[in-house]
C-alpha cells in the first residue's frame, strides 16, 4: 500500500469514528475541527493530508515544526500543541498560526512580542491542567485561566481563541473534558470570540466530541504509532 493509500485509509477510519460520536451525541461533523497532528513524520505526509482534505496540522516541538512547515507546500492551518519555553516564543510566534499550549503570563508576553516583530497575528489557547496527574503536566491551574485570558486578550497581535487540555492517561477522561468545557462556557461570558475547545486525542476523541470538544487533536490513528522518542 502507498502511504497515500495507507493515510486515505486511516483517515477515513477515523472520520468513521468521528461521524458516529457526532450522532451519538446529537452533534453535527461541521461543528468539530480535525487537527492532525504529525510530529515525528515528515513534511511529505502533511502535503499527502493535506490532498486528502485535512485542513488543521499540529505540531509539539521547536523546531521540528519550523523546519517541516518550512517544506510543506500546501495551505494548512499551523497549530502548536506542545510544552513551549519562553526562550522559543518568538520563534514560534514567526510560524505557527494558533499557540494550543498558552499556559503562563510570561509566554504569553513573549508570544506577543513575537507577533509583534513578525507583524503577524496569532491564535491562542489558553491550556489547562486540571491536576488530575501526578506526573506534572504543563498547563494553567483552572483558578489562572481568567486571569491568563484576560491578558492574552489585552496583548497586542494576539487572539484569544479558546481553551486546551490534555487528558490524564489511564483514567476516563470525561471528568476533565466536562471541567473543560464548563470553564470555556464561563470564559466566552466575558470574551464571546474565545469559542475553541480543544480537547481529545487518538484514544478518547469520542468522549471529547460528546463533551462539546470542537477541535480534536489526532496523531497516531492516522499515521501510525511513533517510534519511542529517545
Ligand atoms: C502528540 C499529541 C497529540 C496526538 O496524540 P495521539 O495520541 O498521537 O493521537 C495531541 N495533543 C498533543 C498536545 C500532543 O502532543
């Protein structure tokens, strides 16, 4: 099989998946933004999904992300889902289209000045950590989202566009997706533009598309499990 072929075929599975979460909930499929997310595959695949219709990429490091994106030739929209240091802002803010992964004044400062001197505009997340894992996931604590959106909101050549989270593994994730979304209802009282919710990954999407998620983020369902990063 041609990994055209191979990526058609997964894609399609997971659109399958898609669709029926959508009608078990009541949902429709327009509703909710399929990110792909590629790290560790190469700008070649993201061109192939893009042909095949996938308008949203992800990726989680600098500068794996610059240099594919630097090759890819077809239009996509540029996430960044990753854990950023401040150090790296202004370097992502150059290229990245939306930052998912917006977790601390201080990054979002340095995004802002990265847009800044870019002259670009830059969509962001803001991403909580709902403390649900002891390993110590990146994010805001749900008590800091306002405060963090409100300056997002305020800082220049940058737009608040919503919330993130990513699930704890090996429990059900429903609880953190609910929490999500709730703190995204009471966020958009105040900032009506702030309408993402990003949440949901290669094994429990179907419990994010039924919390209300409208961005998914999927990577090895599509193209394949990723080798151990070393
Ligand atoms: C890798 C990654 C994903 C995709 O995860 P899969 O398990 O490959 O579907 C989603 N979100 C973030 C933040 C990631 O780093």
């Amino acid at each position: 099989m041609s990994r055209r072929d191979e990526l058609a075929a997964n894609l399609e599975a997971v659109e399958e998946r898609i669709g029926a979460a959508c009608s078990a909930a009541g949902r429709s499929r327009d509703e909710i933004t399929l990110v792909v997310v590629t790290k560790t595959y190469p700008a070649s695949d993201v061109d192939l999904l893009a042909e095949l219709g996938v308008t949203d990429i992800g990726e989680n490091r600098h500068p794996e992300a610059e240099d594919k994106w630097a090759e890819v030739t077809h239009p996509v929209r540029r996430h960044f889902v990753g854990g950023l240091q401040t150090n790296k802002a202004g370097a992502v803010a150059r290229y990245a289209d939306i930052v998912q992964s917006v977790d601390r004044l201080k990054l979002a400062r340095s995004l802002s000045r990265g847009a800044e001197t870019a002259d670009r505009e830059l969509g962001c997340l803001v991403q909580v950590d709902f403390g649900t894992d002891a390993s110590g996931r990146s994010g805001a604590a749900p008590a800091d989202v306002d405060a963090l959106a409100d300056e997002i909101a305020s800082l220049s050549n940058l737009r608040l566009d919503g919330v993130m989270t990513v699930a704890p593994l090996g429990v059900d994730p429903r609880p953190v997706f609910d929490q999500l979304a709730a703190l995204a209802a009471a966020l958009r009282s105040g900032h009506p533009g702030a309408v993402v919710v990003s949440a949901g990954m290669s094994d429990d999407f179907e419990s994010a598309v039924e919390a209300g998620a409208t961005h998914l983020r999927v990577g090895r369902s599509i193209l394949g499990e990723r080798p151990p990063l070393g």
